[in-house]
C-alpha cells in the first residue's frame, strides 16, 4: 500500500506520462483552495458567506493535513528518507516546509485560519507535481531560454538602470525646488523613474516645471525602448530553444 501511494504521490516514481490521479486531485484542491483565500479578501464576500468561507477552510485544512502525513508515510520508499532520519530530511526539505506552514496555521488555530500568503506560495507545489515529461520540458526550456541569454538580460537591466538614475538626478535638479516632497533627492526621484519606466504611472509624482515636463517626456520614450530590448531578448531566446526542441522531437 505504500509502495502505490508513493507512486501515485511523487512524480519521479509515477510510470506514466503526466500526473498521476491522485496528483491531479490534490493540484485542483491546491487551486481551489488558492481561489478561496483570493475570494475571501474582498469584504462583501467574506461578511456574506462567512459560514461557506470557514467550511472551505476547514475542509482544505482536513486534506492538506491528510496529504502530509500521507508523503511522510509514503516517502520511506525512497531510499534517500527511509528510517528516522531519513523522515527527518524529507521534513527539513523546501517543499515539505511549505506544506507544514501552510498546515500548522490551520492545527493552531483548530480550523481558522488568514494566512493567504502561505496557500498562495503552496502553489509552488504544482512546479513540484510536473511530471518529468512535456511538463517539466516546458519549464526546463523556458530556464534554458533564460541561462541562455543571461549576459544580455543583465545588461539590459544595468542599462535600465542607468537611464532610470540618469532621469531621476535630472529631475531632481530641475524640480527640487518647485516639488520637494517627490524629487527634493535622488533616491525620491528614483521612485518616480521605477514607476515611470515599469508602466506603474508616476507614483503620485509628476514633474511641473516645463524643463522637467520636457525632460520626462524624453525619459518615458527611452523608458519604452529600454522595456522593448529584454522583451526582444527574451522573444528571440524562447523561440530558438522551442525550435530546436520541435527539430530534435522531429528527428527521434
């Protein structure tokens, strides 16, 4: 019985492509559960059903503290977490972590339970439940595509960096004085340029002098070229590396 409960719970051991049935099961519990800490921070929906947000909560609780014990039982097949302290390891692991917080919220508060935060990082879990097939491919492509292209990314960060501080000492020299409490320095004016160059908007800043309206419509053009080269980059990468899977895939 634990030999097929592990095969069903880890990935690596499941014989067959995709994830197993009872993986499945638990990656739509990990959403659902998800969903229901995003729901449950709106107000009206959580003053209006209170009673079916605690259910859902104690009912995700019940599972994910049976799913646990269930991988510590189930990982002794393993010879890496057999006997004490092989267990001892598999609970000191990245994942098993993340499946204690989110669980012991829940014990120590017997079923009541606000920390949203925590379900949202048990979605890494899903990463973990990718079977080594066109899932993990997926990934692993996506991280080749990025290794693969890393010198240009970083260089393209710096240089948006540098315009990004260029433009906030320009205006800090041009608007300190008319609007001290958004460019009376630099590093407050960075503040401007991170929202400026990301899309955020201007942060509540905005410059009012016309040497600083004009400078700031000369850093936002540039902004939007320093955003496209990372883009291009990135483009460009994913498509060689998918290409050459789709060649390689043709060939086998």
């Amino acid at each position: 019985m634990r030999k097929q409960l592990y095969t069903q719970l880890d990935p690596r051991a499941w014989p067959n492509n995709g994830l197993s049935p009872l993986n499945r099961i638990i990656a739509v519990v990990i959403v659902l559960s998800v969903l229901t800490a995003v729901l449950e921070t709106e107000v009206t929906l959580r003053m209006t059903y209170s009673d079916w947000f605690r259910i859902a909560n104690l009912i995700f609780g019940v599972l994910f503290t049976i799913e646990y014990v269930a991988r510590l039982y189930a990982v002794g097949e393993n010879p890496k977490y057999q006997g004490f302290l092989g267990r001892l390891r598999y609970v000191i692991s990245p994942f098993a972590l993340i499946d204690l917080a989110v669980i012991l919220p829940f014990l120590l508060t017997l079923g009541g339970t606000d920390a949203y935060i925590l379900r949202m990082v048990r979605l890494l879990r899903l990463i973990c439940l990718a079977k080594l097939g066109r899932y993990s491919d997926a990934i692993q492509n996506v991280g080749r595509a990025l290794y693969g292209r890393r010198h240009e990314l970083i260089v393209g960060l710096f240089a948006a960096f540098v315009v990004m501080l260029f433009a906030a000492t320009v205006l800090h020299f041009t608007e300190a004085s008319h609007n001290p409490d958004s460019f009376g320095s630099i590093p407050r004016a960075l503040w401007w340029g991170a929202a400026t160059i990301t899309k955020l908007g201007y942060g509540g800043a905005f410059p009012v002098t016309v040497l600083g309206k004009i400078f700031a419509v000369i850093f936002g053009i540039a902004a939007v070229g320093v955003v496209a080269v990372p883009i291009g980059i990135l483009a460009a990468s994913f498509s060689s590396v998918f290409q050459r899977d789709r060649e390689r895939e043709s060939a086998e």
